[in-house]
C-alpha cells in the first residue's frame, strides 16, 4: 500500500469516528487544551525534558484551530486534495522507510498530553499502531483542590511520575500511586533488559498484563487498567518478567471478580485500614473553626516608593495582596536597600524577625537573596528576575515578549524615519526575546523598520539611559521604547510605569508623546503565588522538584492579568488601536504566539520554522537578533 493509499485509508477511519460521535450527540473533533483550561488557574509550569511518552495518552491539540484537522481517534479529516494530504503522506512514507525520530512538543495537564507541534506525526503513529512517540513535555500542574477527587489522584501522580517518569498509569481512587510507588521501590528484577528498573517494569511487566487484560474484555470495566493491576500484585506480586501464556488464566479470573462491580463507585479493589473515610461532620467542623497561621511578608525594595516608578508598582501590589488576602497575611516593605552585602544584612534581618515569605523586587538583590535562602531553608524567597532560578529560591517575572509584541506593533504603525530606538539594559535572555518579539510586532505592521538596540548595561539607571537615549536619537530613530520617566504622570501614578515607548521631537530632541508602556499588574502575581502557598500547592511542588530547581518559576503573561498593555488613545491611531485590541485578545486566547515562525536571525539563519512556534525553553534561552534587529554590539 502506497501512503497515499494510507491516507486515504486513515481518513475512512476518522469519517467513521467522527459520524459516530456526531450521532451520539458529541463534538467530532479532537479536544483542545487551549479550551479546557480557560476556568482552570495553572499555578506553575514545568519543563520536564524529552521523554518517550505512550501514544495512547495523547489524546488532543494545544490549540483549538488544529484540533479541526482531526477526529477524536487522530486520523486526519482533511480532504483529499489538500497540501495536509501531502505532508501526511510523506511522514508515513518517513515512518515505513526508517521511523520518525523528531520530537514532537506536547503539554502534559492531567497525565494526559495535548499536542503544540507534531500533530501530523502523532497521527500517523497512532494510524501505524505504533506504541510511543518522543516529545519534549511541558507539565501544566492546575491548583490544589481538596474537593476534586481527580485534582488530589494527579498530585499523588506527580510524586510517583517525579521518580519513575511513568505515563501510562492512572487509578481512580485515591492513595493507590503511593502503594504502587512502595511496591516498585521493593521491586530489584533481576537480569533486566533495562537500566532503568522502573522502564523495565512497565516494558516487561506492566504492558504484557495490560495486553492480556484488554484482549480478555477488562478495558470493558468501569476502572482503569492500573486499578487492576494493582490488585494483581496484591495477590501476586510483581514478578522480574510476565509471560502472556502464563498469566491469561489469573487475569481471567480476576477479572470475573472485577466485573460483579456495578460501577466505579462501587469499586475499591485496594482498600486497607489505612486508607480513612472522609472527615465526619465534628472533623470538618473542627478543621473550619481552627485557626490557620497568618502569613507574615516582608518585601524587598531597591528605590523609594515616591522616587522610583518600578518599586511603586511593586508597593501597589503589596496594597492589593493585603486586600485580597486581609486576615490571611501582614506585609511590611524595606525601601532604598542598597546592593551587594548591605542587602545581605537586610534580608538576613527580614529572615530573622519572623517572615514566612519573602519577595525581594528587583534583580540586583538575587546573591544576596540566594545566600539567606540557603541559611533559611524554611521561608520562601522570591527574587523578581528573568533569570534562572535556583534550588531554595524561586523566581517570578512576566512573559514581557507578549506586551512587549504590542508595543512594537504600535511603534511600527507610527515611525516616519523607520527607524526605532529600543533602550535596553544588558543582553541576557529576557532582554533579547523582548528585543525580538518588540520587532516582530514592529515588523508585522511595517516590513521597512529597523529596531536599534543600544545597551545602559545597568538595571534602572537615569542617567545612563539619556546616554543611550541621546545616542538612538543622533542615529535616526524618531521613536524611543523603554525611555525612562522623569515626571509624574497619571498612567505613573495608577499602574506605576517607569518607562514609555514615547515619539520624538525632530528639533527639541525631547519626548514628544508618551504612546504606549507594559503594564506590571504586580498584585496579581503576588496574590497567586500566596494561594499557592497558603493552599499547600507550592510545598506540594518545591517538594515534589526539590533536585530540579529551575522547574519552581512563576513566568505567566497577558492570560493570567499579570501583564497588559498602556497605550494613550489620544496618539495612537485608531485603526492601530484596533489592531492592538484584537491581537492581545489573540495572544491572551492562545490563538497566536508572537514567535509564530518563519522567524529569521540577522544573521539569515532560519531560528523559527514556518508555522511553528518558540517553546518556553527556547524563549528563557535566547541568543539571538531578529532579522530586523541592529545592535550597537554583538552577543
């Protein structure tokens, strides 16, 4: 059979699943993340690396648009004559030859994985019956809620996952991961195919007995397949190696036992004395009326409150926590806290008189803040950086690409000289995805503009920013982005802005509109990540990812509220503001990435891929310009 014939074949399949869904009342097409999550609060994100992952667990699309191209089963949808037909065909064609080995980019939410970039080769494999796919896996971990069954089984998941990196197994009751975790921790089979105990174990263990169950009708049950098994090794044990022959006997027999269950309610197949009923009414009302512990805070400024737009942004967010969590925390601020060991000091102080947490505002306190987080192993430290964070101390920053996009469009629209200035401080990674993006947002509406880059080389320095300033004004640029604020304004006054992308006066030289600024809702952040906290979910996860320390970083974007955009509806056009309007909508819904490829370097380097998008890794590990991009040195 040729791949054509394959497609053909793959899309009878998806024509048939899809009819019968329809016919049963249900939507055709695959799920979508993007919907799934919009009433869901992902209180971290998680890079896990690049891991074989069952194929049976990829069950839909990040993004609504490409779940259209296929049925539930992932056969493709797509006519016949179409350049999807094409690029089909030629992956199967890959697939038969020598194997698909690219990885493809999933979210991993629930155990279950929702495909950003690969959804084609997805497909084909599941078309083929191939067992597993490598994917770089990002994990979206939702909040703590006790009162979600499921929600409490998954974080039982992630401390088994955590140490076996097993997918394919999922309970529906609770404490089961656990006893299975002790289970495999006792397991040591000998002469193993596998290095990896855990690999072997679901190769050579786990898939015989779940090949043997299914075909004996066990999937028909209202459990899961590791519910069953774990009643299997309760009986049996967990043997070095399974024979099918050997054990379709018991497997019948057990599921006879299994199937006089009426339904999953009824089921619990692995109950012990240690696994307590729910809290009694006296329980529940005991733990209502207990006090809980009051969060005491303390924040970290670098500058006055009155004197520096940025601290008083971070102030204001220290008035909205206090509000939204009144009776839950008591803050207390430290303001003009010099660098170096001075702030040591400080924080030590701080560490010392009794906080829990600890927010500490700026970038130039992340040494200091590093060595008291070593010596207080029990109090929280959040450094605000981009930069990577470590083992005791967890970092928060924004997706400031996204509003960044924005701005850029706006500067775009308006250049008459096409060339605009971009003040920034040193070329660390944050920095230069915020560069790219400001220029792909420039560039989008004004193919002909070019971004200058010039660096202060210091993090909120005045003076050295009119340095730089002056500089991107002598070379052309008649409009400036990140000029720093010497007056009081209103938009300073509300949301604490401390840099605008402002136009420039061709003869005074001088700021002449003050056009557009990101938007630091720093509240927001703050009152997230002490939910975190105050619910147990952040020890849930520090815990969880103690030898992985780059995994607790709080990075969110316009979807969440921690970012949006400023922009003066007197100066910017109209048709601008539109434009502006729809695309923060469509970088907030998911329906467009401002790294959407082809994205080329200055260099005439393909960077970004037509149609695919910049991975979180990739964007905290940028090193290079956008096309459109001159910097006045070189990375």
């Amino acid at each position: 059979m040729g791949s054509y014939e394959h497609y053909d074949s793959a899309r009878k399949k998806a024509l048939k699943e899809y009819t019968s869904n329809i016919s049963k009342g249900n939507i055709g097409y695959l799920p979508s993340l993007e919907g799934i999550l919009k009433d869901v609060e992902i209180v971290s994100q998680v890079e896990l690396g690049t891991f074989e992952i069952p194929l049976k667990k990829i069950v839909g699309t990040y993004s609504h648009a490409r779940s259209l191209a296929f049925a539930k089963n992932f056969m493709p949808l797509v006519d016949n004559d179409s350049e999807f037909k094409e690029k089909w065909s030629n992956l199967c064609q890959i697939q038969l030859d020598e194997g698909i080995r690219d990885p493809i980019k999933v979210y991993e939410y629930m155990n279950w994985f929702y495909v950003i970039e690969g959804n084609k080769r997805v497909s084909v494999l599941k078309y083929l019956d191939a067992y597993s796919i490598s994917a770089s896996i990002t994990r979206l971990i939702p909040k703590k809620n006790p009162d979600d069954i499921d929600n409490q089984i998954y974080y039982e998941f992630l401390d088994f996952n955590n140490k076996t990196k097993l997918y394919s197994i999922w309970f529906t009751k609770k404490k089961r991961f656990p006893k299975l975790l002790k289970l495999l921790e006792d397991y040591n089979p000998k002469d193993a195919i596998f290095n990896n105990k855990y690999k072997h174990f679901e190769a050579y263990v786990y898939n015989v007995f779940r090949k043997v169950y299914h075909e004996l009708g066990g999937d028909n049950l209202p459990i899961t397949t590791g519910d069953a098994f774990l009643e299997f090794a309760k009986i049996y044990g967990i043997l070095d190696k399974l024979e099918e022959d050997n054990i379709k006997v018991p497997i019948k027999g057990l599921i006879k036992e299994l199937v006089s269950y009426k339904s999953k309610s009824d089921i619990d197949i692995s109950s012990d004395p240690d696994e307590l009923p729910s809290p009694g009414l006296i329980q529940t009302l005991t733990t209502l009326i207990k006090p809980h512990k009051i969060l005491k805070i303390a924040f970290v400024y670098a500058r006055t409150i009155e004197g520096s737009g940025w601290t008083y942004a971070h102030e204001i967010g220290r008035k909205y926590l206090e509000d939204k969590l009144a009776g839950q925390v008591t803050t207390s601020y430290v303001e003009m806290v010099p660098e170096g060991d001075e702030a040591y000091d400080v924080i030590k102080k701080l560490s010392l008189d009794g906080n829990d947490v600890i927010f500490t505002t700026s970038p130039v306190f992340k040494n200091a803040t590093i060595k008291c987080a070593l010596e207080h192993p029990n109090i929280r430290y959040f450094n605000c950086s981009e930069s990577r964070p470590y083992a005791h101390l967890s970092n928060y920053y924004g997706r400031t690409y996204e509003s960044r996009f924005l701005t850029g469009i706006i500067a775009g629209s308006m250049t008459k000289t096409n060339i605009i200035g971009y003040s920034a401080t040193s070329p660390n990674p944050e920095v230069i995805s915020a560069i790219n993006s400001f220029a792909l947002g420039a560039k989008m509406v004004n193919p002909y503009c070019k971004v200058l880059v010039s660096w202060t080389r210091e993090w909120n320095s005045h003076e050295k920013s009119t340095g730089v300033t002056e500089k991107l004004i002598h070379e052309g640029a008649d409009i400036i982005s990140n000029l720093v604020l010497t007056i009081p304004r209103k938009v300073t006054a509300k949301f604490g802005v401390y840099s605008m992308l402002c136009s420039i006066d061709t003869e005074s030289k001088m700021p002449d509109k003050y056009l557009a600024a990101p938007i630091w809702h720093w509240g927001v952040f703050y009152e997230k990540i002490v939910n975190t906290i105050l619910n147990d979910t952040f020890k849930t996860i520090t815990d969880m990812f103690s030898e992985n320390a780059k995994l607790i970083n709080f990075y969110w974007g316009l979807a969440s509220g921690v970012l949006d955009i400023y922009y003066s509806k007197t100066h910017v056009p109209l048709d601008t503001q539109k434009l502006i309007e729809l695309m923060k909508k469509m970088i907030a819904n998911n329906d467009y990435h401002p790294f959407t490829g082809p994205v080329y370097d200055n260099n005439g380097n393909i960077r970004i891929a037509f149609d695919e998008t910049a991975s979180h890794e990739e964007i905290l590990s940028m090193n290079w310009y956008a096309d459109n991009v001159i910097a006045d040195d070189y990375i």
